[in-house]
C-alpha cells in the first residue's frame, strides 16, 4: 500500500496515525505541507527516521522546493518528482490519502 | 424482444466486478463536512453492490455518538442515517479501539453496533483494501 499524506506534522495527527498505520514495506509519499514531515532536526524527526526501518519513505520534491526546505531532508528520504509520484501510484496496489 | 441477448450481456459486464472499497472517517461531525460528505459518497457506492466497510478513527468516532440533537446549531442531524445503513446491506463497521477508550467512549455509547478492532488490526483490514478514501 502506498499512504500520502498532505498536511504538516505539526498542524495535523495525519502524519502520526499513518506512521502508526503503514505496514513493513509499504511506501509513504510526503505532499504538500506534508513535506514539513520529511525535514532533519523537527520534533518528529526521530519518528520519521524510526519508521524508515521498515517503510520506505518518499517526499514530492517540487513542494520542498516551493517552501524553502531544499538541504533540509532528512537522509535517506527519497525525494521524486511529479513523474515520480505517478510511479508510485502505479507500483503500489492501493492507496490511502491520509487527511 | 426477448430474443434479444445483447441486452443480458451487458447487464452481466456492469454487474461483473465488485470492489473492496474502504471509507476511513477521522472528523468530528459538525465543526467541517467531511463526515456528511463521507456519508453521502458511502450511500451512493451502496448503490453500485460494492463490498463496502466503515472504518471510524480519531475523532471520526464522535460521528456515532449517541444523542446528538442539532436543532440550536440549525444544521442537520445526521446521525440516524448511520443506523439506515443496514437497509443499504452496509454492515461492515469497524471503530479503533484505542480511538474510543481516549475519548472516554465505549461502545455503549453509539447509535450503531460496531466491531472495534485495535490500530494493528484495523491496519490489516485497510491493508486488504481495492479502494480506501479517506474523510
């Protein structure tokens, strides 16, 4: 399964409740302010890199990038493009859009 | 007419494939509208005899709380729907468990029978899923 989420970890629970949701080795796509969840050194941080172990963690780059947050990822997220996403859509059986 | 096969044929291709279809419900009911959105989107999919399942996390629970009166707020109460569901053969509603129990709420307390089922399971059941939307 692959999960989105779009809101920012500090605003919403969404980011949270996916972490706790996503099973081993589905994939997890950080939009829009979303993105604020994929970024070193935030109160989330930690959760995020924990998660890593067992999920694969993605962020739209073009949304990073739109926020000033270039530099700031966290290593090890991947960061892909709009083509990207459309990947990830078509790899995974099903989605899940947190809101 | 009644020779006429093609009809039949496709009656059978529209009817042919049903679909897991899961709708995820994190919103108190009346501060936004997602949770009558959600409701309406699940009654017209009920329309289609898709396998159907309701899931109620966070303060999505709230929407199966008992006794909501909504007269001195002037909107609609639509919690009874919740109850009309069976007649939709929408049977399938599932609550977390750690949701409810953090909101002092116990299965008692809604309009509806449901199963509660812990986050891990309940991730197993979306997990299991053709088509999750989430409200």
């Amino acid at each position: 399964m692959l999960h989105t989420v779009n809101k920012s970890p500090f605003e919403r629970n969404s980011l949270e409740r996916c972490l706790q949701y996503a099973k081993k080795g589905s994939a997890i796509l950080l939009i829009e302010d979303g993105v604020y969840g994929a970024l070193k050194g935030t109160a989330v941080t930690d959760k995020v890199k924990k998660a890593m172990k067992n999920v694969s963690i993605y962020a739209l780059y073009p949304d990073i990038e739109a926020r000033g947050m270039q530099d700031k990822a966290i290593d090890g997220i991947r960061l892909v493009d709009y083509g990207g996403f459309v990947d990830l859509v078509a790899e995974h059986r099903n989605v899940h859009s947190w809101l | 007419m009644s020779e006429t096969t093609g009809g039949v044929e496709m009656d059978e291709d529209v009817s042919g494939v049903i679909k897991k279809f899961l709708y995820v419900n994190r919103k108190a009911p009346y501060g936004t509208i997602y949770a009558l959105e959600s409701l309406e989107v699940v009654l017209i999919a009920a329309a289609f005899d898709q396998d159907v399942s309701l899931v109620f996390l966070d303060d999505g629970v709230y929407q199966l709380a008992k006794g909501q009166h909504t007269k001195t707020i002037d909107v609609k109460n639509f919690s009874p729907t919740y109850r009309a569901l069976e007649g939709y053969d929408i049977e399938k509603l599932y609550v977390e468990k750690e949701s409810l129990e953090a909101r002092g709420l116990t299965a008692e307390d809604l309009i509806v029978p449901v199963t509660l089922l812990p986050a891990a399971e309940m991730a197993e059941l979306m997990d299991g899923q053709d088509i999750v939307l989430s409200f």
